[in-house]
C-alpha cells in the first residue's frame, strides 16, 4: 500500500490480527542498535545491550499474548542468541542487570528450570553485598516474584524457593541455591534484618544529588523485597502496612523537598520512586485476589489514589480497567475518568476511558448476539457508541490530543 508503521502499533487490531512488527520497521531497529554497538564502549555499551534485550524480551511477550506458538519458538531462539552473546563479552561478565534479562527471557519462554540456573549462577557471582546491593536486591527481587506466581496458594509458602531466595538475601554471605526447606530460626533473622535496612534508608539523608538517586532505587528494591518477604511468611495485612509506610514516608520527604528549596522535586526521583512503591503495591493486591478470597475495595481504593497522583501511568490505568470490568455499574469509573481528564493535561485518561468504554460495547454486542441461529437483536446499542464519539471530540480538543497520532488513528478505526 506505499504505507507502512515503523516498530509497532499494537494497540490497533485488524480483523483477528493484532498490527505486530513490520519487517521494515524492524529492519531498521535492528540497524541503528548493530551501528551503536560499534560505536559505543564501556558501560554505554552495556546499557545498549540492555536496552537491547528489553526490546526483544517485549517481543517474546508480544508472541506469548498474541498466542503464536511458531513464531515465539523462533523469536526465542533470536533472542537467547543474542543475549548469550551479550553475556560473553569481558565487560558484561559481571552485569547483574544483564543476567537479570536473561533469566527472565528463559523464565518466559517456558524453561523455568534453565532460568533457574541462571538466576542462581547470577546470584552465586554476585558476591556479598546483601541488602547494600541494588543489583542484587532487583536480582532477587525479579526471581522471587517469578517464583511467587506459580504458587496456587499462600498456604504453607514459608517453605517455598520464594522466602529461601529473599532469606539468603539478607545473610550477606555467598549464595547457596535452594534444597527444599528454609529454618524458621533465619526467618525470623531475616525479617529483623529487612525492619532495620528498611528504618535506616527512611531515616537517611542523602548527601548529594547522585546519592540520592541510587538511594530511591535501592529504597525501592528493599521495600519490594521486604514486603513479598511478608506476605509469604505473615500475610497479606503485613506486605501492605509496609507498601504504607514507605509511600508516607517519600511523601513527607517529596513535599519537605518542595518546601526546602521551593522547586519541583521531580529531578529529584521522589516522584518515581513513589510510582514504583505504588505499582509493586497494586501488583501484589491484584496477585493475592487473583490466589485467594480478598474484598476488591482495598485494591480499588489503592489505584483511584495512585491514579490521581500519576495520571500518565499506564499498567496502573490497565489494572484499573481490568477492575472495572467486572462491575456491573459504569457510572463510579465514568466519574472518575471525567475528574482525572479535568485535572491534567495527560492524555492516558483519555485513551483509557475511550478503551473502557469500547470494552464495554464488546461485551454488550456479544451478549445481544447470544448463539441464536440468524435472529440478531433489533436494538442497536448507540447509547455507547455515541459516549465514545463523545470522548474522542473531547480528547481531539484537547492541546496533546490534536497532535497524538494514535488518537486520530483510534477515532477513524472507530468511524469505520
């Protein structure tokens, strides 16, 4: 057709098939990272490399929702190539984030064993840092959730790799892989270590910038670490007092920064860090309904507050959306939507109520087109098809949504 999208556009579906990667586009991406390789040395070289392997491992995941078995077996055996050779290279021998990507692209195509190889190989190299180490905490971090989300249950989780590897972290010795049983005596050692790791980094005061970066990372990590540590070993009640402490405790620091030098504190990583606490918080909700019977209003609660503060934070609109699905009532999540589109120029709202309401248009027509031979329903639903117009006119208005390609794309998709 002379017209081609660059990279992907996978929020647009054809038919049955979802628009994935173009050769073209792909051609190119493949390019420009072989020229920078070539180019850059030392540690810019090892962050290409990471940026490199998260856009193949976003393919992998691309294959796995679109369930394509064929075409995951061959970007699989792209992407092991590749990071196989990443992780050769004398600079990257010891890059934990390197060998972080790589376990999780074994964990994702399906080989949970070989990534657990990887992750205890990486976590035997990484030497004794502990509780110190950011790269050891996001280490253990990634391979302890993993291990969390193939439990069936919270019962008995005491026993499970996930606390032998959020443990070991805390003993700031050399890694020992996992041999079936974790002693209740280094439980209670390790939860006393993370209460006193957590207290010092709330109560640190950084003394420059740079600091102050590395610390909010690593304050992020710990308190990951230390709250999945609880919810394994205590409960549910246990993870989220700590989600709330630590979310208080970036406030009052975020807005005594505020205060102190009378500027936006944004460069100062408070903000995200916030961001992060908050996801990991609403991750672990969601994980604990999903396993077990939970009331829905913690959670619901939990995604309106972030969603105030971080309008543009997408995986915290898709799990809202993903709630509000299975409510029957509309109008609370329509309020919502209107406050937030009020209060800031951001254009994820827009996108996600034009998508919330979609959704809703789907499951409507499906039902009205219940399996009865050729006798469609007579009634047309146009009550949600004229809020969703409504929607895009008002979200084209707006100063981001004139120049916002994919909204325009949307609105004639929708048209048509």
């Amino acid at each position: 057709s002379g017209f081609n999208s660059i990279g992907h556009m996978d929020t647009m579906s054809r038919g049955r098939h979802q628009i994935g990667h173009y050769k073209e586009g792909e051609e190119f991406i493949q390019n420009v990272f072989h020229v920078l390789s070539q180019i850059f040395t030392g540690k810019e070289k090892s962050n290409l490399a990471i940026c490199w392997l998260q856009y193949e491992i976003s393919k992998v995941i691309q294959c796995l929702q679109a369930k394509k078995k064929k075409k995951l077996k061959a970007q699989g055996r792209k992407s092991k190539k590749l990071a196989k050779n990443f992780l050769k290279a004398p600079d990257n021998r010891n890059n934990l984030s390197l060998w972080k990507l790589y376990a999780y692209l074994e964990w994702l195509l399906g080989n949970t064993d070989d990534s657990r190889k990887v992750f205890d190989t990486a976590l035997c190299t990484a030497g004794t840092g502990g509780l110190k180490s950011a790269q050891l905490c996001s280490l253990s971090l990634l391979y302890a959730q993993l291990e969390v989300e193939l439990l069936e249950s919270i019962e008995g989780a005491v026993m499970s790799r996930a606390v032998h590897i959020l443990t070991k972290l805390t003993e700031n010795g050399p890694y020992v892989p996992y041999s079936g049983q974790v002693l209740p005596v280094n439980v209670l050692k390790a939860r006393k270590t993370y209460e006193h790791a957590l207290q010092d980094y709330l109560s640190k005061t950084p003394v420059s910038d740079q600091d102050q970066v590395n610390d909010t990372a690593q304050l992020v990590n710990l308190v990951g670490c230390y709250a999945l540590f609880q919810y394994l070993t205590v409960g549910i009640d246990a993870a989220v007092l700590i989600y709330t402490q630590a979310s208080e405790k970036l406030e009052v620091s975020g807005s005594q920064k505020c205060e102190n030098t009378g500027e936006n504190f944004g460069i100062l990583n408070f903000p995200t860090a916030l961001e992060a606490v908050t996801l990991l918080h609403t991750n672990l909700l969601r994980f604990h309904m999903k396993i077990s019977v939970y009331p829905l209003n913690p959670l619901r609660e939990a995604l309106t507050e972030a969603l105030k503060r971080f309008p543009s934070n997408q995986s915290l609109w898709r799990s809202y959306i993903h709630i509000q699905r299975k409510s029957h009532s509309a109008s609370k999540a329509r309020r919502f939507f209107d406050s937030v589109t009020r209060s800031t120029n951001s254009l994820e709202p827009w996108l996600f109520a034009i998508q919330a309401e979609q959704m809703r248009k789907k499951l409507t027509e499906k039902v009205q087109r219940a399996d009865v031979g050729e006798i469609h329903c007579t009634i047309p639903e146009t009550g949600l098809t004229n809020r969703i117009v409504a929607l895009f006119e008002h979200a084209v208005q707006s100063e981001n949504g004139a120049h916002c390609p994919l909204l325009w794309r949307m609105y004639l998709n929708f048209v048509v």
